[in-house]
C-alpha cells in the first residue's frame, strides 16, 4: 500500500512513479524535499518500475532480464492499463495499485490508447498549481500554529484570572476576619468602660452614704435611684485571643495578636524576629502600671500577666 507521502504527492497532481522516485531520491525525508526535488526534474520523463527498483537496490539487472523484457515488450501490444469503472489511462502497475486503493475500483484492463504525456503549458498549469496548494498547506499549518498558541495564551489568561481572584477572595476572607476582631475589640472596651463608670458611681453612692451618716442626717442617698443596682462584678470573661502593641526603641510600633495562653516570650521572639530598632540586648515592660517584667515572667502566661484582651508593651534598652 502506498505510503502517506506517496498518497500526498500523488493528490498534488504527481505521477505515482515520480512521487516514490522522488521520496526514495531524497532519502525519505517527508513531502516537502520531494516536492523540491520534482519541482527541480519537472522535465525528465516518467521512471519504469524496473529503474525504481534498480534504485532501490543498487544494482543493474541482469542482461537475461533486459532481453526478456525487451521481447515482453515486443511481444505485447499495450500502451496502458485502463480503468473499467472511471475510465483513467495508466502506465505502470504500480499506478493502477494506487488508484485501486484510493478510489476502490477493481476492474482493470489492457489497453491500446497511450497516455499522451503532459504538454509544456500543462507542466506549467500544473506546477503553478502544486506551489499554490504548497502555499495553502504553509498558511494552514501557520493557522493551525497560531491557533494552538491563541488557545495557549487564552488558557494562561484564564488560569492568572482564577489565581487573582483567589488572591482577592483571601483578601476579603482576612478583611473580613480583621474587621470582627476590632468589632469585639471595640465592644469588651465599651463592656470595660461601661463596668468602670458603673464602680465610680457605686463610690460615689457610698462616699454620700458614709458623709450622710456622720452628720447625723438619714443616709437616703445609699438607697439613692441613681445608685446603680448592678454594681457587683461581672464574672471575668476568657479572652483567647489578645492584641499586643509593641513599642520599639526608634519611636515605631509592631502590632500583633497571640493567644492569651501563650507565654510572654512568644511576644519576646516576635520582637527578635520583626523588630526595625537597633539590635542588642533589651526588657519588656509596661507602662501602666509600670512592670519590668523579669525572667520568670516570660514563662507566664499572657491572660496570668493581665495583657488580655490587649496591652502596650514596650521594649526597653537593656544596660546591664
């Protein structure tokens, strides 16, 4: 059966002799220097099979055979193989093999007509033909080529869109998160004030109490209605988290969350590790109220050392 460059050759308008002279010439490379090489030898004459095959195995045959053949010739009044079923003109066996594949015909038969070669303005038809349909094979393939890299580049468009947009739902995923922690942060402030100015008015019911009852007068004001009735304590609430301002020794400031029941060198190491100051050695210590907190305060917790539910902490130069 023919080949795929043969058969491709051959729909360009070749002769089946020319197409497989022209692959075994080129060395079987592909269409593409077999068409260059007929393109070249548009002039020479149709190949018999007995050259193809003299090409193919190196060697001249032998005289007996030429004799043979020469009174086979002789003896034989054919000029072509014709097709019963379409009516085409062949030369060779291999021809009528070809067609017989392709179109599936199968009746075949000797005949006396000679198929007229190919005049010089149907040569030049024809190659102006052939390099038309090897130009439109280059556009198709440079198409195709261009097609595959749009889907390319449309796939990497498509798949940095999907990473951005991850990107932008995480964003919003963690505003979201940060903006609930200042929303509680805010409201146990408001619960801390609120318990605050609730313990002052409760003082300054029992301060006019205690006056009222050294002076003799009735101590109506203990039982005053603007003397809260909720002055007790309310119970302590666990914190989980807490928010750590840490003031550096260059003015700036770090701001982080841990967990109330992480010891107080986390928030040390935090420092080490994200600190703009100045290197060297150096104290934790709060403000209010002043606390310089020593080495067995680092492996307390930091809900034990009241920085729950947040706290400023400020690093101190160490000049020990």
């Amino acid at each position: 059966m023919p080949s795929a460059d043969v058969a491709m050759l051959v729909d360009m308008g070749f002769t089946l002799s020319k197409a497989e002279k022209a692959l075994q010439m080129t060395g079987n490379k592909g269409v593409e220097p077999a068409m260059e090489w007929l393109l070249a030898h548009s002039d020479d004459g149709e190949p018999s099979a007995e050259s193809l095959e003299v090409q193919a195995s190196g060697s001249a045959p032998p005289e007996e055979a030429k004799s043979s053949e020469a009174t086979e010739e002789s003896a034989t009044e054919a000029k072509s193989l014709k097709c019963d079923v379409c009516g085409k003109l062949f030369k060779s066996s291999l021809e009528v093999e070809f067609h017989a594949t392709k179109s599936g015909h199968d009746s075949f038969s000797e005949s006396l007509e000679e198929k007229k070669p190919l005049t010089d303005e149907e040569k030049k038809e024809k190659l102006r033909l052939l390099e038309e349909r090897m130009k439109q094979k280059r556009k198709e393939r440079e198409e195709n080529e261009k097609q595959e890299a749009y889907e390319r580049e449309k796939f990497r468009i498509k798949s940095g869109k999907e990473i951005a947009e991850a990107r932008r739902r995480l964003e919003e995923l963690e505003m979201k998160k940060l903006l609930e922690q200042r929303k509680r942060e805010k409201e146990e402030d408001r619960i801390a004030r609120q318990k605050i100015r609730e313990q002052i008015e409760a003082d300054k019911a029992a301060r006019r109490a205690k006056q009222a009852e050294e002076s003799g007068q009735p101590a109506v004001s203990a039982t005053s209605p603007t003397t809260p009735t909720s002055v007790a304590p309310a119970p302590k609430r666990d914190y989980n988290q807490t928010k750590i301002q840490i003031r550096l020794t260059n003015g700036e400031t770090l701001t982080q969350s841990f967990g109330s029941k992480e010891q107080l060198s986390a928030v040390r190491l935090y420092v080490e590790m994200h600190r703009t100051d100045p290197p060297g050695p150096f104290n934790l210590m709060t403000s209010f109220p002043r606390k310089v907190f020593q080495t067995d305060d680092y492996d307390a917790p930091l809900d034990v050392l009241g920085l729950v539910p947040s706290a400023v902490v400020i690093v101190q130069k160490n000049v020990e």
